[in-house]
C-alpha cells in the first residue's frame, strides 16, 4: 500500500497541504474516496488513513498499523563531498538501507566547491530523494538530510555520537578486518552511530587527527577498494546484519 | 598502482594484446619505459610488472604480490531482469562489493524482454564494467557476467551451488530476519553460494517452487524494503561480514 509522510500530529481527519504529496496522491495514483494509504505523521507510527474528501484532499486516519522497521540504532553516514550527482545514488540506497540521517562535508580533499545557493539547492534536491526513498522503503521515519558549508561545523557535530567510525582503506589494506566487527557487537538500542566516509582522493591525514581526537576509530570494510559511493552501503548493511538479523 | 588483467598465463615477457587495455595504459595513463604497473593473469595472483617496450606495449614481470582480496566463499547474484540500465549499476556495485559471478535471468514477472542479439549486447557491455570495476577494487578476478536466454538454463545451473538463498520480501515482512545469519554461520571456504533476486515486480509463486525444489531457501534481508537492484549490495556486504570480518 502506498505510504506518505505528513508533517505534523496524527488528528482524525488530516488535510494534506504539500503540494508534491498532493500531486502524487490525486495526480499520479488517482485516489479518491475510500481509497486507503498508509499516513506516517511526526512520532513515526504508521497509520492506515482513507480518503475522506479528495477535492479537499481530507483523509480519515482509521487505525495504528504495528510496523517498525527502523533500525537499533541511529547511523548516520557522513561523505566528503563526491564528484558530481554521486550524493544522489548515496542518499536513496542509503535510505532503502536505514540511514538516520545523510550528511556531507566539504573534505580537505573534495575536489567539488559547493557555495551557500548551490549547497541550498542541493540539500533541497536530495531531502526529496530521501523522502521518496523512504515511502518507497516503507520507512517509519525519513532520513535528515544535512550537507554542511564548512568543515568546523561538521567537527562540533562529531560530539552527538555514541560511537564515531572512520572508514579507512589503509586498514582494510593492512588486513585490519575485525575492529568495526568488535564494535558492532557492544553497541546498545538506541546508540548514535556515525560514519565517516572520505571523497574520491579519501581523507587527509588532518582529518583524520582531529577526527580521532573526537573519539573516532579507524575502521576496514572488507579487504577490496570500494569507491566513495559504494562504501556506505558495505557500513549500512553490515550494522543492519549485526544489530537485526544476529541473534535474533 | 593501476592495475589490469590479462588473458593467458604468467611468462617473464608479456605483450598485451587487448586494444583496450593497451589504449588505457598507453594513451589514458601514458606509461612509458619503467613504469611499473599491477598485471593479474588467469591464474589470480597479482604481479609487478614494469614496461619493456612501450611501443610493442611489452611488460617484464617483476615479481609475484602477496595479496588476495577475493571472498573466502564464492557469490553468485542472480536477479530477474531488471528494468533499463539497472544491472549497470548493480554490476560496478556487486564487483566493488566482492561477487564472484553476476547473473540475471528472464523473471515471470520481468517487463522487459531481451532477446539474442540484444541480451549479447547487453552481456557484452555489463562484462567491460566488471572489468572496470575488477580493476578499480583491485580484485583478484573479474566476476563472470552471465545473462540467461531463457529460465530453464538458469534454473539447470542452480544445482552448482553448496547453498541457494532467496531474497524474498515477504519474509522481511513477516519479520523473519535471522535465517540468513543462522546460514551464513555454517558456510565452509570455498563453498559456492548464490542469491536470487526477483524483478521490480518480485518473484512469482511457481518460481519459488522451482528455486525451492532446487534447494533455495527464502531469506529476508533486513525489514526495510529494498528495490531489487539495492538488494545484491546488502546481500554482498552482510556475506562479506560473516565470512571476512566477524571472528578474524
């Protein structure tokens, strides 16, 4: 059934005002009365809603569905700004793979410039594949997006993290296979989790000072060279595989 | 360093015979006399080797590179022919990620159709982006492409496998998420393991039969929905981490 996420709090008849929902809803699929979706509003519950006057786009919300399918924990992936639409691939698999939030930063070694109305237009952009990503992943929640303008702002950000990941081919490198393995299994519900992925050039020694000096750990994702874009879905799956489907 | 793979075995002297492999080396990155390279035969190993002879593009082989970054466990990816470029992306992904071979098959469900010429074209240009992929990630091998013609090859070939998963939506749903742990804890080296993904419009019932009959065994793959081209990088990175990073 198609979901929808509607800013605000669940009441028993919502109207609907963005108007890309309100295009997708009564454009795209033609719901009319009766028709049922799936509504998830602000506290992330899933609610089965129908339409209850679609000029109005009013909707009866009917019932709390019992669907969570966020994960354990809270990761968010930080990438060094990529070349080119690379953020676009990153922030709709990262979705469908249950990222908490989708940030960049411009890295020492980011070879892209990314101004005030550019980065705007940008993070603008990619909250709308997340958002579409995260119906279409049936998501409880959508992912922020978040790209910073400068890196300090990033660093001071680094202190919200129960535990901090940099993804570093120099371990994977040297055989350092087990040290995010480690990790994975002391970490509790409702931890924050980050990741630090470098841009195509990877991440400067300085960069990864000051990142250590936040409590970051060097970690490999498997023995072979990922690209920058690819490395994310390895660190997503891997906690997703530890924390959901070991022991279970 | 760059690295390439050549056709046929390791000898002291090597001239390379690919047009587009010796286009890359000589034109794009411009090798000259002594330059020294990364060249992986039919046998895997990886060797260095630096220019002979730039213009009869002849290499001398150096000497043997202890690094292998191929799986402990060889995968298989199949998927249900995907919809326009998809299997693009899922074949630079999958090698970055570690796959052995790449397949897709004509799914029940599969809108589109590929026929002879087109399905050898298509199989044709997926293989040069394993190549490039292979390259990038410095893998030991190429991952063979293989596009089936017809189902009934496909469902032949299933009986190579030590173990056969299918990744089935349904069974995310039904919250059914540990089988593919409890699996992956009793796989042995070597053992060959393939994963069937569905189309956009999933796998039909009588091909669940068919895989099931054939040993396959439905899987979730974490409780979001994934789109199935998304689907083979979990698949990858939590076999990976089984395999190549818990218990190092």
């Amino acid at each position: 059934m198609q979901q929808y996420f509607v800013n605000g709090n669940a009441e028993q008849l919502v109207t609907i005002e963005d108007k890309d929902t309100i295009k997708h809803m009564f454009n795209v699929m033609r719901l009319t009365e009766g028709d049922e979706v799936v509504l998830v509003f602000d506290d992330a519950i899933k609610r089965l809603a129908k339409v209850a006057d679609s000029s109005a786009h009013q909707f009866e919300v009917l019932k709390e569905l019992d669907s969570n399918v966020e994960m354990p924990v809270q990761v968010t992936i930080a990438s060094g700004f990529p070349k080119g639409d690379k953020l676009d691939l990153v922030t709709q698999k990262a979705t469908e793979l249950g990222a908490a939030a989708i940030w960049a930063f411009p890295a020492d070694w980011s070879v892209v410039k990314w101004d005030g109305k550019k980065l705007a237009k940008k993070e603008d952009k990619l909250a709308k594949i997340a958002l579409g990503a995260a119906e279409q992943s049936k998501r409880n929640r959508v992912p922020e997006v978040r790209l910073f303008e400068k890196k300090a702002g990033f660093v001071v950000s680094l202190s919200d993290f129960d535990k901090i990941f940099i993804a570093y081919e120099e371990s994977a490198k040297a055989g350092e296979l087990s040290a995010l393995a480690q990790h994975l299994q002391t970490v509790q519900a409702g931890q924050k989790l980050l990741f630090i992925f470098g841009p195509e050039g990877g991440i400067s020694p300085k960069e990864i000072e000051t990142f250590e000096k936040a409590g970051a750990i060097k970690v490999g994702l498997g023995p072979r060279i990922m690209r920058t874009e690819t490395a994310p879905f390895y660190a997503l799956s891997a906690v997703s595989f530890a924390t959901e489907m070991m022991g279970k």
